[in-house]
C-alpha cells in the first residue's frame, strides 16, 4: 500500500516538473561558470549598492588615520592619506565595472555597423576597411592601447578611448563575415527587389540577424576590458589619482608593499577575483554555445 | 506595350570562361497580360527576370539588347532610378517562401517597410496600409498576422505574405520566379487563383516564371518557351500547347504526367543541354531532336512566324511548319 503511494507520488512529481532551460541547466552543471557567475554578482552588488555597504568617502582625506591597518572600522586598511581602501574598492568596481561594460558595447556597436557596411558594399571599400583593421590587430593589443592612450594624454577617457581602438577589429570582423553569409540569403534579396534602400537593409536585415556572434563576443571582451582598465590606470596612463581605480591604486601601492601590506594587495585581490570571474563565465558561455565543445 | 526585351544578349564571365546565358531574348508583355515563361533548369528564365530588374552579378554583361519599360530603357538607367524601379513599378516573388521573409521582423513591419519606402505616407498609415493588404490576399484575421514572425505561418500563407509584399506598392508589373514550386498542389491552385484575380483588379501585367505547363494552362494568356537562353517558341497559351511547332515543346507537352497513358512510361528528353561556354554553331536543340537535318548542326533557325496566318505564333525551327 505505502509502495503504491510512494509510486504515484513519484509519478506526479515526474508530470509537474517544468521543463528546464537548457542554458540554466548547463551553467548548473559546471561548478567553475557557476563560481564565476558569484563573483560577477558580488561585484554588480558591490558597485551597485557601494554608498550604503560603506559610509566612508572614497576621496576624502583623513591625515590622522594614514595607514591604519585592517581593523574593524577600515576592514582593509587605510592610505597614505588616510582613505578607507575597502571603500575606495567598492567604487573602483563601479568605476571597472562601467568603463568595462560602455568600452565594449561602444566598441562593439561601431565595430558591427563598419564591419556590416563592409561586408555588404564589399569591393574597394571593403579592402580598405579590413587592411585597416588588419593594422590595428597587427600591433599588440596592450602596446597599442599604451601608445594611443599616453599620445591622447593620460586620463580615463583616453584610456577608454584606447581600449575602444583596439577592441573594433573583432567586432568588425565578426560582423563582416555574418554579413558576407546573410547578404546571399534570399530574404535580404528578396528586400532588393522591393526597393529598399541600401542604408536600411544593413541596418533592419542585415545587423539584427549578424547580432548573436557579436553579442557572445562582448560577454568575453568585458573582462578583458577591466583588466586593460587597470592596467593602463597602473601604468599612469589611465584613471588619476584620486579616483577610486583599481589599477592606479595598486601602482602607488605597491611602494608601501613591505611596510603596509593592506594597501596593494586588497585592490589587487579585487582586480584578480573580477577577470577571474569574467574569465570563467566567458569560457562557460563558450562551452554552452559552442556544440563542438560539449563534453 | 508595358515591357519589351528586345533581341537582349547577357553573358558571365568566370576565370576565362565566357557563358552566353541569354542569346537574341525577345519577350514583350502587354498591359494586363499574364505571360508564362517556360524552360527547364538553366535555359536563362531567372537570368531574365534578374536582368530586368538590374540585379544580375558583377560579372555579367550585356553586350547587345534592349528593355524598355513603360518607354524607358531600364539598361541604361543608373543605381538610384533602378531603387525607385524595384518594387515600385516591378514587383518580384520568389520561388521560396520559407527563406524570401525577414525571419527576425513581424510581417506588418516588413510590408509597411516597403510600403512606406514608395508611398509618400506616414509609417503608421503604412503600417495601416500593410494590413490591409493583407486582407487583399485573402488572408484571415490580417491585424493578427500582421503583429506574427515568418516562423508562425505555414508555406501558403507565406507565400500570401510574399505577393503581398511584392504588390504592395503597387507595381504594373509583377515578375513571378516560380511561386508555386514549393508548395503542395492544392495550395499551389488557390495562390495562382489570387495572383490571376490581384493582376485582374489592379491591370497588373505577369511574367510567371514556371516550369510547370499546367501552370501555364491554367493563368497565361501568352507564353515564351526557352532553351538554353533562346526563345524557341512563343504564342498564345492555345496555339502553342494544342499545336506545338518546336521539337522542344512538343517533347514537354510530352513530358507530362496529365497527358501521359496509365501503364507507360513518361517520356523524357534524352541527352542534356548544351555546354553554355561553346555554343553549338548551329540550333541549340539539334543535340537532342528526334528530327534533326543536316543544317540543323550548321545554322542557327531564327524566331518565325508558325503556321501561316497565325501572327502570334513563333518559332526557331528548320521544320518549322509553315503550312
């Protein structure tokens, strides 16, 4: 009798399961997206709610409490000029996390719409296009970005600017060679013969469908942007002091490494914790999408 | 006279090849007509309609022939005024109905697209405008198709959507490539029924691309049989299937299943057309003619009139009945 019971129950559950997305289901399945994913979520949370987890200012100097180790009122520490470093952390990652994101949906949007327009026109100014892009990707990514950003001037915005520059080709190549494939569909024929314009094929019939290779792109580029971010901000060619930056503050603190540990390796420990997450939900997504890969 | 291609050559050029797709191409239209053009694979059908509407490759050129539509010569016109032709004055449907619609774009957005590009309308009085064409080609519930994706209607109604869109400006002209060919036979009447009653309405002249002569029974007042990029016959729809002149269209008519006795096998043409490269000096057809002479290998026939006293019927034979 208990048996029935357990055997009915058990059908019932199997009836009222919901189908389970297969995205989900995967990411589920692999422990290192899964922990990527946590970190990524603890830095949207920290960037996001950064003035109420902290009451500190992050720039406001307090020359009484320089150099206080981690305590409980300054959790990691403070600066040579008395900041709180766990509240100048919590804004650097909004700061990260925002240059990230706009550099490379900025250079993802541009780089789509040239990438389209050249594979669509193709013939003369296609070649054009593409041997300058073949330039930009002929340079080191890390020695280019440096050269644009220290010729602009060093600041933020050149710094974003140079990562802009150096991220384009991707984009432009991802774009050209989905154009190259959606230029022989019929539909997009189909929308020659009806008279449409050029301008508007590329943009209503040709970019809305190249969108998905570009979109997995940019979940990659993310990280790979903040640690450029940074690393230009340590090189001095980015972010200023007294911004909150992740890389400028490890560049001035690694002078004070010996006698004030807390300085340099708390930003740095953020700056590792972010790629690695952006680095394992980007090899995550890869596996996911890409069929080949499925193990 | 809507459209006449006048005696229209166009050749592609691939690594040192050069292949004469179309040769000496003389096909008129008249206002209001439906004319069927009839051919098997390759015999310059779609070359035709793709030159008409300026969209050939590259690599093409014609280096003889004229068409002029509505009195202009549409060879001569340049990017901008051939736009303003496309869908406008000429309308176009494709073969495919599955592939021919925007598969991310709901199927308003995509007719009022082409509406609002040749009317001097808002895009809301387009949009307004798509739904009722729509309902002109019989399509059930128009506002709620409208706001669907390709993906959500079945093969006829696609193919409803397609002329819609193709007549949506409206054109005088409609090049129809072989509309019925992927849909199932009872589909294929009811979509040649509205193409046949849209052109009535609206004076709107058809080229029907087929390679089906039911097809061409059942809509075409007027029909061209090609081969190899010529013209080998052309009449009447009545004169040309009862009383077949070319070897070509004789082994056609021939071919099919309607005519055919129960129990006997079909009969096909044998041996395949010719290498487009190397034309053959003489008649086109002469390789595979049950009947050929002698000069058939050694000129090429031109475009006659068959049968004495019957003006609209031609034919490029040596046997050309002439009696």
């Amino acid at each position: 009798m208990s048996g029935m019971t357990a055997n009915t129950e058990s059908i019932s559950k199997v009836a009222t399961t919901k189908p389970v997305n297969p995205f989900w289901y995967k990411i589920r399945r692999n422990p290192l997206t899964l922990f990527g994913l946590f970190l990524l979520l603890l830095i949207l949370l920290a960037s996001i709610f950064a003035p109420l987890i902290s009451s500190y200012d992050p720039t406001k100097i307090n020359i009484t409490q320089r150099f206080a180790p981690p305590s409980g009122d300054h959790w990691f520490g403070t600066d040579e000029v008395g900041r709180d470093i766990f509240t100048r952390i919590l804004y650097g990652a909004r700061l990260s996390l925002g240059v990230g994101v706009a550099v490379v949906f900025g250079a993802g949007l541009i780089g789509t719409v040239i990438g389209a327009i050249s594979g669509y026109f193709g013939g003369k100014l296609d070649q054009i296009i593409m041997r300058l892009m073949d330039i930009v990707l002929a340079f080191p990514s890390l020695v280019l970005a440096m050269a644009v950003a220290a010729t602009l001037g060093p600041n933020l915005q050149n710094a974003m600017l140079a990562i802009a520059i150096i991220k384009i080709p991707v984009y432009v190549r991802l774009a050209r060679a989905e154009t190259l494939a959606l230029r022989e569909k019929l539909f997009v024929k189909a929308a020659v013969t009806f008279g449409i314009k050029p301008w508007r094929i590329i943009a209503r019939h040709i970019i809305p469908n190249a969108l998905s290779p570009v979109v997995i792109q940019v979940t990659l580029d993310i990280g790979d942007a903040i640690l450029l971010v940074a690393t230009l901000g340590f090189l001095g060619l980015g972010a200023q002091p007294p911004t909150p930056e992740w890389g400028a503050m490890i560049s001035i603190g690694w002078k004070y490494l010996l006698d004030y540990w807390w300085y340099p390796t708390f930003p740095g420990l953020a700056l590792f914790l972010a790629s690695c997450g952006f680095n394992l939900i980007g090899d995550g997504i890869r596996d996911i999408l890409d069929p080949k890969a499925n193990r | 006279m809507l459209l006449e291609i006048k005696e229209l050559t166009v050749e592609f050029t691939s690594m040192q090849d050069k292949i004469k797709a179309l040769k000496n191409v003389s096909i008129s239209i008249n206002q209001g007509e439906i004319v069927g053009i009839v051919g098997e694979s390759g015999s310059g059908k779609s070359v035709t309609a793709l030159t008409i509407l300026g969209l050939l490759e590259k690599n093409a050129s014609i280096p003889a022939g004229s068409i002029t539509y509505k009195g202009r010569n549409i060879l001569t016109l340049d990017k901008k005024e051939l736009q303003a032709l496309r869908g406008k004055e000429i309308g176009m449907v494709f073969q495919e109905p599955m592939t021919a619609l925007h598969p991310t774009m709901r199927i308003g957005d995509q007719l009022a697209e082409v509406i609002h590009r040749h009317r001097r309308i808002s895009y809301r009085e387009a949009y307004q405008q798509a739904v009722i064409s729509l309902a002109e080609v019989q399509i059930n519930d128009p506002e709620l198709v409208a706001r669907k994706y390709p993906f959500e209607l079945s093969g006829g109604m696609r193919q409803r959507v397609v002329i819609a869109l193709a007549m949506s400006a409206p054109p005088d002209l409609l090049i129809a490539d072989e509309p019925t060919t992927a849909l199932d036979v009872t589909i294929q009447h009811e979509i040649l029924k509205l193409m046949q009653d849209l052109a009535a309405k609206r004076g709107t002249s058809i080229m029907l691309i087929t390679h089906d002569l039911g097809v061409v029974a059942e809509v075409c007042q007027r029909v061209v049989v090609m081969y190899a990029g010529e013209v080998v016959e052309t009449g009447t729809t009545e004169e040309v299937l009862h009383r077949p002149n070319h070897p070509y269209t004789k082994a056609l008519i021939g071919a099919l299943p309607d005519l055919a006795v129960p129990g006997q096998a079909l009969s096909a043409i044998p041996g395949e057309s010719p290498d487009l490269r190397n034309r053959p000096r003489g008649c086109v057809f002469a390789s595979r003619c049950a009947d050929s002479l002698p000069i058939c290998v050694e000129e090429s026939p031109v475009l006659e009139q068959a049968y004495n006293g019957v003006h609209t019927h031609q034919v490029a034979c040596w046997r050309r009945e002439a009696e």
